[in-house]
C-alpha cells in the first residue's frame, strides 16, 4: 500500500521564559547549531514526512528562512508563517497554513520545535497508529508516582502510575478531523487547552491512542534540560560515529 501524504507542523514561537535567556529557547546552540535545526532536519531527513509548516515568532519569518532554513538546505519547509500568542494559537495558524501547499495532506504530525530528539522510530510508529486509530500521539509511561493536590499542595489522589503516561509530541490527526476540531475550539474562549490530544478530545469526542515515544524525546524548557541534551547529543554523534 502506498504511504500518504504527511505534513508537519512545526512550533518555534514559544517564548521560552522558563529558560531565563535572552534568546528563545529554540535557537540556542549546541554542538554549533540551533536547537531548531535538530528538530527540523529529523523531519527533512524522514521517509515518512514531505512536507514542513514552521510555524515562528511573529517577525521572525525572514531570520528563519534566512539563518535556519536556507543555512541548513531544509527544503521540506514549504512555508514559515508567524505563530500567536498562545500554543493553540500557533496550532491554528499552522493548520490554516495546510491550504497553501499544492497537495493537502492526509495526516498531520504537529511538534514542538524544542523536541529535538525526534527520530525515525517514533515517527514511524506515529504513521502506523495513525493509520489504525487516526488520532495518536507519543507518550511514555510515568517513572514516577503521580499525585493530584488541591490548591494548598496537600495530596487529594494517588492514579494508579500504570495509567499515567507523560505525553510528548509529536501528536497526530487525520487532517481533517484535526483542523475541524481547532475551528470549533477558536469559535470557544480556549481554556487550560495543553495539548492536541485534549482539543480533539473536547471538541470531536475523538479518543486519541497513545504510542511509545522515547525517553530520551525530551521538550529543552530549562537549563537543565539544556544540560541533558548536551549529553544525548553526545550519545548519539558517539553511535553514529562508531
């Protein structure tokens, strides 16, 4: 059977306050290059994926292409348009983005851009379960006991951790169901929207599967996190290299 057409849409407008640098998060450098560049070229370098929507900060369109995309010969980005305020406003500005491209997709892959140890595997099995369930995303199982608090921090409830899964990205939806589903969520006053997964959820009653992602498919939010890239980075230039 033929694959289908996949298109991800890529999120580098965050703002990064988390980190506590003067440059957003995504466009640190390690190892001589942009945290965005990882994440991107993950999905260049993909079977699976054709084409790429970066969705940025506002402005910030031309330093991109310029700095990031052309740099580097990216040519799966078809388009970088700027994002919003919030996530799912950046969501809903790379889904609009979609219309744009000669041929629309039949699945979405939406990432966040500080995701940078995306690989093969993961977006592989993303295209399997999207096939099966049409609404995936990646996730692993919680290593730690979870509890759920009230507004004083005092614990209310202990889920049994066999259920919790920590959720990554990417996330991944039928095109359309995707796209109907955040036009009925920006006809809303959004509120505590997270995730992809709880949009579909909310606005299309769609259950959406959870798939084995990686450990090591860290979102880079703290300069601890920066840290642990270094180290995965490392791992994976010394197996690569062997």
């Amino acid at each position: 059977m033929d694959k289908k057409k996949c298109t991800a849409i890529v999120l580098s407008a965050g703002q990064g306050k988390r980190m506590g640098t003067a440059i957003q998060k995504q466009y640190i450098e390690i190892s001589g290059k942009p945290i965005i560049f990882y994440t991107l070229d993950a999905f260049q370098k993909s079977a699976i994926i054709d084409d790429i929507v970066l969705v940025v900060g506002e402005g910030q369109e031309n330093w991109v292409r310029d700095e990031i995309v052309e740099k580097y010969q990216l040519t799966k980005v078809r388009s970088i348009i700027p994002g919003g305020k919030e996530r799912y406003d950046s969501v809903w500005a790379g889904l609009r983005g979609l219309h744009a491209l000669k041929e629309q997709p039949e699945y979405v892959f939406i990432h966040d851009g500080a995701r940078m140890f995306v690989d093969e595997q993961i977006l592989t099995r993303g295209y399997e379960n999207v096939e099966k369930f049409g609404a995936c995303v990646a996730g692993m199982p919680s290593k730690d006991t979870v509890k759920l608090v009230d507004e004083d921090q005092f614990a209310v409830n202990t889920p049994p951790r066999k259920l919790i899964w920590a959720v990554q990205t990417p996330q991944i939806f039928k095109a359309d169901l995707i796209e109907n589903a955040y036009a009925k969520l920006m006809e809303k006053v959004p509120d505590n929207i997270t995730d992809d997964a709880m949009v579909v959820e909310q606005m299309m009653k769609v259950p959406v599967k959870l798939y084995e992602g990686s450990y090591e498919n860290i979102k880079i939010t703290t300069p601890e996190d920066l840290e642990i890239a270094k180290v995965f980075l490392a791992k994976r230039k010394e197996k690569y290299h062997k």
